[in-house]
C-alpha cells in the first residue's frame, strides 16, 4: 500500500540576522491512510515547522533546498497557490496550537464556520448553516444554536478548540495536522480533546499528525511515533515499542520527564528534565546533535552524523546501535 503523505529528503533552511540556520538536513517520513502518527519532542525541536512544510505555508526567511512533500503522489512543494488552495481545507486541513488567534474575535462563530462550508462545500443558506450545526455536535460541543450565535472570547479554550476542529473535520479531508492542539488547555480538557480525537479518529476516513512536546499525549492516540530532535527524527516506531522499548537517549529523557503520581515524602523532589538546551541550529553540533546533552556519548558521536539503524522494528539514529561497536 502506498503512503497517503511522504516526505522525501527535505532540506529546509532559515535566513537570520546572525546567519543561515540549518532545520532539516534530509528529513524523510511517511504516513499511510487512516494512521495517526505522533510526534514529539521539545521547543525548537523543528515540530511545527514541519507541519507548516507540509501545508507550504512557511515564512518568508524559509527555503527549501530540496526534497519532495507528496500526497497521493503528488508534490505539495511544487504546486502553484491556485493549486494548494484546492488542497487546503479539502484535503489537509490543520488545526492550530491556540485557538484564540485562529479565529477571529469580532465575528461570530457561526460567520466563521459557514465561511468555512462554503468555501469548501460549495453550500450555502440553511443547507450551510445545518452543516455547521451538525459539524458543532459532531464535537460535542453542548447546545450549537447557542455556540453558532457566541463571538469566540465568549467560549472557553476547550470550547474553542472543539470549533477548530469542527471546521478542520468540514470537507471530510484525507489528513488532518494538529499542532499542540491541547497545550492551551488544562490537564482535564485535554483528556477530553483527545478523546474526542480518538472518537472522530473511529468515525471517519482520516489520517492524523499529532503534534506534541508531550510523549504522554502522543502515546494516547497514535498508532506511531516519531520523537524529533533539532531538527532530526531521531527515533521513530510503533507507539509500544517506542514506549515499552525505547532505544535513542533523548526517547530515553522525554519519558523520564513524564509527571507520576507521587507520595507526600517524594513531592519536594524535582521532577526529572532533559539535561542542557536545544542547540543553536546556526553553529550546530558536529556528528549526532545530541551528544552534547547525551550521557552515553561516545568519540564517534562528536565526529559523524549517524545513519538510521532498524532495531526492534524501529528506526533510531544513533551510534549505540552500530553492529561495527
């Protein structure tokens, strides 16, 4: 079976007042049709920045070097604007990290969403304005009369982020890309997010990327993960082996900074962190990004960049699993 997206060799940089900033050197990935892939890692990791690759909506300091973005065949990156119109909200559509900035605080909610049928549907009047309501039940949001006729700072975040994905679930599109899509949430409303992704996910025809600095969250809908690192997957597996069986040190480092439930005699602790920083992608590390916040580094990690190895039925790129050591 073919990949529903495939992401071939990208080469991405940024152009910056203290010099070029080198993101992705070959990043290759693929999705196939109804799976959810997550994937992980911290701030600056290059997360976000791949989702907009995905759509092409990146600034204007980005350039592509090289590489392909394909769905169904079809490369996202070679496409005039006409054409990705055409694509976006049809067949990928993103739900974005917050909200409030998404939608448009002096319009209505239901000024927005049937903005959102009509361009995609083509419908209009009280066909349109059904759809939207069916859409704002769809995601459970309680009483969608009420909700159409609400300006958005009227509703919570939770509230906010179920209209959100009610518009991106509009055109039944092939993938739908959710950056951090509960980071703006409290830890209750995101379980609610996430079952309600889990349940859309059940209902309908579609592949998902769930963007995440949580492994937690990821690990909670994903068939697959994808632990990103300066701009590198650095891991990538079947969600229960990347979670039971972890290989690359920083997988090792997200989930010892999960938050457990603790005793009174362990609250004063700290809760463990990743050791370090990202790296500044201007003057990156020489060989693997990470050896610098790696307790397991080794000579060769300092000099070369690692290949991908396959252990376990995962891909990691690491030098602890070269058969040459």
């Amino acid at each position: 079976m073919e990949p529903l997206l495939e992401i071939k060799d990208l080469r991405l940089v940024f152009s910056t007042e203290r010099g070029i900033l080198d993101l992705f050197q070959g990043l290759s990935l693929s999705l196939m049709s109804r799976e959810v892939l997550g994937i992980v890692g911290e701030s600056g990791s290059g997360k976000s920045t791949l989702a907009y690759t995905i759509i092409k909506l990146l600034p204007g300091n980005a350039r592509i070097l090289s590489g392909k973005v394909l769905l169904e065949g079809r490369d996202i990156l070679s496409m005039k604007e006409e054409e990705l119109r055409r694509i976006r909200g049809k067949e990928i559509t993103m739900v974005f990290q917050d909200p409030s900035t998404s939608l448009n605080p002096v319009f209505r909610i239901k000024d927005q969403m049937l903005t959102v049928v009509k361009e995609n549907l083509g419908l209009q009047g009280e066909v349109a304005r059904k759809r939207a309501l069916e859409l704002l039940k769809q995601v459970e949001l309680p009483d969608p009369e009420s909700i159409m006729n609400s300006f958005p700072f009227e509703l919570s975040g939770g509230m906010q982020q179920r209209v959100m994905i009610a518009m991106a679930l509009a055109a039944n599109p092939k993938l739908i890309v959710a950056d951090e899509p509960t980071s703006s949430v409290d830890a209750t409303i995101q379980t609610q997010i996430l079952s309600l992704l889990k349940k859309l996910k059940a209902e309908r025809d579609f592949s998902l990327i769930l963007i995440t600095h949580s492994i937690a969250v990821a690990k909670e809908v994903s068939d697959r993960i994808a632990v990103m690192y300066a701009g590198e997957i650095v891991e990538l597996g079947k969600v229960e082996t990347v979670i039971e069986k972890h290989l690359h040190p920083y997988t090792e480092a997200l989930l010892k900074s999960i938050p457990r439930p603790r005793g009174k005699s362990e609250m004063k602790r700290m809760l463990p962190v990743v050791p370090g920083q990202v790296p500044d992608l201007i003057s990156p590390p020489s060989g693997c990004r990470f050896h610098p916040r790696c307790p397991y580094a080794m000579d060769i990690c300092k000099a070369e960049r690692p290949p991908y190895f396959n252990k376990d039925g995962s891909l990691v790129m690491c030098w602890l699993y070269s058969e040459e050591r």
